[in-house]
C-alpha cells in the first residue's frame, strides 16, 4: 500500500505543480496479456478486455510526463490464482510532431503491479501515435509494455494494445471585442475644395483556412476574401500590390521558403485572373525567417502561417458631390 500512495502522491503533484493550459486526462480500452506467465504445470488464459484511465502535462510540443491506472484484466496464471492485475504507472513522454494533427511518442518510466495479495514494480516502456481532432480533444492508439512482473513462480511480461481519447484543458479562443460605430460626419455647408489623400492597405490571409493543408491551393474562402483587394485595385489603378507567403518552423527551411513563394504566387495569379495587370503585382516568400508569434505552440504556428497582402501608399482624390 506504501508503494500506491506513492504512486497516487506523484500523480496528485503532479496536477498540482502543472498550469492548466497544458494538463490532459483521458481513457483508453483494449487487450491486455501476458508472456512467460505459463510453467507445465500451470494454464494461462487468453487476451483479456483491460482499460485504463490516465493524467498527463505537456512541458512543450516534445516532452511531457504521464501517471496512470490500468485495469489488465481477471488473470489466472503461474504464481496469479484468477487475480484482477492493477497497474499504477508513471513515465515522461516524448514526442515527435509529424503535422498540425498528427504526433508520434514514445514513454519509459516504471509501474507498481498489484495482483491478489501479491505486488511488484515493473518497467513500462510504451509506443502510440496521436491525432488532435480539435484543440483540446486527442485520439491515440498505444501499445505498452511492462516486464519483470514477479509472480514468486515466474517472472512474466503484460502486454497491453489501447485506443484512448483525451482532453487538454484551457486553449479557449479570446472573446471578440465589440465593434465601436462611428459617429456619422455631418456635411459642411461650404465645403473646402478636395485634397489629395494618401492611402495604404494591408491584409493578412491565414494559410490553415486558406490553402489546403501543405498545398499552395487557395480555398474557396481565400478567394472570396480577396474580392476585396481586387474591388480596391481595380477602383484605383495607380495602386501596386506586394505579396509575401510566410510559414511557421515545422519541416525543413528549404521546403518552407519554397512553399512561401507558391502561396504569394498562387495570391498573384488569381489577381491576375481578375483583370489585375502582372505589373502592378510583387510577389516574394519569407518561408520562416518572419515569425508573429512563437513556433514553441500550435497557437503560435497557426499564426505564422500567413499570406500578407500590401497595398503600399498611394494618393488619389475624393470628389465631394454638390450639396442639393
């Protein structure tokens, strides 16, 4: 018992010492059995249905630490008398991002066993890839080990193969701040002749609702958004455009900087489809080099993956029609 306290102490400091915006908990289901559990003398059942539950904290996008408790299943077998096998387990976790969604890990740590009257601490060692199907919600597929489980007969090994969901709490998206209505501008009754004005626009397309994923491809929603700075060049034609892709630090620099380019092209051409000269069009990639936000969070990256789209200044007259 002075083993599970133990375990369940660095379990709670665990949730206790983390931020919330990084701690997870989740379930999984699956098969568990064991290997070198069998003697001559002695029977072994078959798979058993096992489940577990789990609470983990992500130190960054690569290394976190993870506790839990697995239920192995109703278990007869050399030196396991049809006992219900326990596990409390505690590893740190390492993981290799594959894509936006998509990561690989790996864990290593230890488990205390409880079978029956018996117990034992075992080595854990666990491999699983992980889908994020939102923000906060993540489904894996694992498979874990434990070895060296001592039976005082033999010495057995449990296998365990789960699909598991999670949940990582904090990530909510900020409020949208309200919008402020201009006063209308009343008319002058004698109104001063017209003056040249400058003007200068800016907007930034974001690359995860505006390409598809790893594609220089605008979506739909790309090209409506850029009706407006077609209706903006096209009203004024001494307007110029500069065109610039940015990406976050995920892959390699080369395949970044050229994927930058594609994006600021593929921008350009549908301009130039639109009636818009290829002479008033700049287009260039800055692949990583330019970051807005931290590469560090899944936040930040969607942030750097970006088209920005500059109209630099220019100047044009406002005609003010004739008051009635």
């Amino acid at each position: 018992m002075k083993k599970v306290a133990a375990m369940v102490s660095a379990s709670l400091l665990l949730a206790s010492t983390a931020s919330m915006a990084e701690v997870y908990v989740g379930g999984k289901v699956g098969e568990s059995w064991f290997n070198g559990a069998c003697t001559s003398t002695s029977d072994c059942d078959d798979n058993k249905e096992a489940g577990g539950v789990f609470l983990g904290y992500d130190l960054n996008e690569y290394l976190g630490i993870e506790a839990g408790y697995d239920y192995l299943g109703k278990v007869s077998a050399a030196g396991i008398d049809d006992d219900t096998v326990n596990a409390f387990t505690i590893a740190p976790k390492f993981s290799l991002p594959l894509s936006d969604q998509f990561s690989a890990y790996l864990k290593a740590g230890g488990a205390y066993v409880d079978f029956g009257s018996k117990d034992d601490m075992s080595y854990l060692g666990a491999a699983g890839v992980q889908y994020m199907a939102t923000k906060n919600l993540a489904v894996r597929l694992e498979y874990q080990k434990l070895t060296d489980i001592n039976t005082d007969v033999v010495k057995a090994n449990n296998n365990l193969a789960t699909i598991g969901v999670s949940y990582k709490f904090g990530g909510a998206e900020e409020e949208p701040q309200p919008v402020v209505q201009a006063e209308p501008v009343k008319a002058e009754p004698t109104p001063e002749p017209p003056k040249p004005v400058t003007h200068v626009y800016k907007k930034d397309l974001s690359a995860s609702s505006s390409f598809a994923l790893n594609s220089a491809q605008l979506t739909e929603s790309a090209k409506s958004d850029l009706q407006e700075v077609i209706g903006l060049l096209t009203e004024y034609p001494q307007a110029d455009v500069v065109i610039t892709g940015h990406t976050d630090s995920t892959g390699s620099k080369q395949y970044n900087q050229v994927l930058s380019e594609r994006r600021a092209n593929s921008v350009a051409d549908f301009l130039t489809e639109n009636g818009i000269q290829t002479s008033r069009i700049s287009t260039k990639g800055m692949g990583e080099l330019q970051p807005v936000a931290s590469n560090d969070t899944r936040e930040g990256r969607e942030k750097n993956r970006r088209v920005e789209i500059v109209v630099p200044e220019f100047e044009y007259k406002v005609t003010e029609q004739p008051t009635m």
